[in-house]
C-alpha cells in the first residue's frame, strides 16, 4: 500500500513530516554527506541571531541516563552570514528552510523577521523564545505569556503573509497551554513542541557541576514522555493549530506517538549525534509502521488518540431465539489528565 505522507502546516505543504531540529544539525551542511536533506520535510536550521556568538564556556556537553545535557549557548555566526551563505546553500539544494531566530529583545526578533523578507528558499519561521541556554533566564521569553506574545506579534508583523510563523515553546512552565493560546492570540500560525527542559549535572569526582554554565538544556529519550504529554495539552485546547512536535524521537513509532498526540510533524534531534542518517531512517519506520496498520493517509492519525475509543460489548440475548448475541459498539470519551 502506498501511503501519503505529505503533511501541511498552516496551509504550507510538505513533502512529508520529518524535519532536523534547531541546534542538531546547523544548516544541513554537516547530514548532507550522509543524505541529501531536500528529501525531508523541512530543515530546521540553529538559532540564528543578529551578530556572532561564541556561545557559553566549555565544557558545555555532559551525558546523562536516556539523554544528554547541552549548555552551547546559541553559538553562532549571525544573520549576515547566514544569509550570504548557508541560506543559498539550502536553496540551491532544493531544501524547505525553517529558520530559527533567536534575540535577547522583541526588538532583535523583529529586526531578524525583516531580514528575512523575500529571501527565496524560507519556508518557515520558527521563533525560538524558550531557549534555556542563555545567562540570564529573564531571557526566556517562553515563560511569560506577555512576554511571549510581544515577540510573536513582532516577527509576525514583520514576516512575509505567505510564510507560516511557528513560536517554540519551553516545557519549563506550570501553564503550556495558557502559553500556547497567548502566542496564537499574537499571531503565531504553530507551535514548535517542545525545547529542551533546564537541568544539571555536578560531578562527583570533582565535585562540582560538570557544565561550565552550571545548567543546560535536557534533551533525548528521557524527555519523550514529556514532549507527548505537552503536545496532547495543547492539541486538545487549540485543535485547529498545527504543532511540530519533537522530544526524544529515535524510531518511526516515537514519531508516530508524536502524530496520534496532535502534531502534524515532527523534528528529529539528539539521535543524529549518534546515527546522522536517523532523519531518512524514521520517515522509513513511520511510513512502514503506517502501511501495517492500514493507515492511507498520514493526516488520519495526526491527534487519532483524542478520539473515543470504540468498545465491543455483547447484547442482551434474545429470550426466544438460539443465536448468539450480537455486539453492540459503544464511544467512550477520551480522558485527559490535564494539571489543575
């Protein structure tokens, strides 16, 4: 069976519904030699900012069980070069550019939206405000709702009308869904789902924490569960918004929990580190995984586990008659556990 994996975001369409995730991969540079990255559904460039960054102090990486620590700090060349080289690079490749900005002020995300008017080869925005990698946390625009939606109304403001605007959205909050809502109202077109979460580790040799930075942003398996859970949120309180989802993906069936939570795509990150072909190998596992369970269409399954359930139970058999009872089909709603 031939199934249909294009996927559409905020009446953007894509080839299918495997993107990198911001910080993963650069530009695409680096997986191009392993895959040619025009055959995903978008590439999902590093944070760009205004000016070069040299990012945090070493060492900025530590592993941890089922994930690992990251504490770069947004490190970079700035918007010039990126748009000089590495954009062209994409375009000449055929690849959806997403590209992510990040700025310390409403204002750097405006001037950043505006550079990037009419440049061929962008098929996406996404404004990363919850980057957990920055000196002062006050800079985590992500956890205020205020703060959040004065960022999105300026890149959106400031944005071409046809290319979608995606807020990325950090799980380091009590209210997602009230942060989620909040940058929709401003003029978010999507959410991005979800950032790494803020964590640490201290070594006990040395006896203090392993990252220069003290704190880093949690990424890989371990926080699947709660990428899902936030993407479930969030689908169920604004069904009609598109969500790219991401978290800890390393097969096509972690992706496929992803599209049966709400989202219509999703990013693959921190596995790349240790298989750069995972992007191509989960769009293979996902379409499989799909074509077994009979499914023609990928946009069938995006939020399928909100549904109710269907459950067989038997009749009342007929006093007179012999027959077995037939089997009545009863909707059961779907229940939620949502934090008060």
């Amino acid at each position: 069976m031939s199934v249909d994996v294009t996927t559409v975001l905020a009446g953007t369409s894509f080839p299918n519904p495997v993107f990198t995730a911001s910080g993963c991969a650069a530009a695409g540079q680096e997986l191009h030699q392993f895959f040619d990255v025009a055959g995903l559904g978008g590439v999902v460039t590093k944070s760009i900012m205004l000016n070069a960054r040299s990012g945090r102090a070493t060492p900025r990486m530590a592993e941890t069980p089922s994930g690992m620590l990251n504490s770069i700090g947004l490190q970079g060349p700035g918007i010039e070069h990126f748009l000089d080289h590495d954009l062209p690079w994409l375009a000449e490749r055929g690849a959806r550019a997403v590209v992510s900005i990040a700025g310390g002020s409403v204002e750097d995300y405006a001037l950043l939206a505006s550079q990037l008017r009419g440049r061929p080869g962008v098929a996406m925005v996404e404004v990363n405000i919850s980057c957990p990698n920055v000196e002062d946390r006050g800079q985590v625009f992500a956890c205020d709702a205020k703060a959040s939606s004065g960022v999105v109304n300026a890149v959106r403001k400031n944005t071409d009308a046809g290319i979608p605007v995606f807020a990325k959205l950090s799980p380091d909050v009590t209210d997602i869904v009230g942060i989620a809502r909040s940058c929709v109202d401003a003029g978010a077109d999507g959410l991005s789902m979800i950032n790494t979460l803020l964590g640490m580790v201290i070594d006990t040799t040395t006896m203090r924490p392993a990252l220069a930075g003290i704190t880093g942003g949690l990424s890989g398996p371990a926080i699947r569960p709660v990428a899902v859970r936030c993407v479930w949120q969030v689908h169920q309180a604004l069904p009609e918004v598109p969500i790219l989802g991401m978290g800890g993906i390393r097969t096509g069936l972690d992706a496929l929990e992803f599209l049966l939570a709400g989202a219509s795509a999703v990013s693959i990150g921190t596995v790349v580190f240790g298989d750069p072909t995972a992007p191509v190998r989960i769009l293979d596992e996902l379409t499989r995984a799909l074509e077994e369970r009979g499914i023609e269409r990928l946009r069938d399954v995006v939020g399928l586990a909100h549904r109710p359930p269907r459950t067989v139970v038997p009749e009342e058999p007929d006093p007179v008659g012999d027959d077995l009872p037939a089997a009545v089909v009863l909707d059961e709603p779907a229940r939620a556990e949502v934090p008060s």
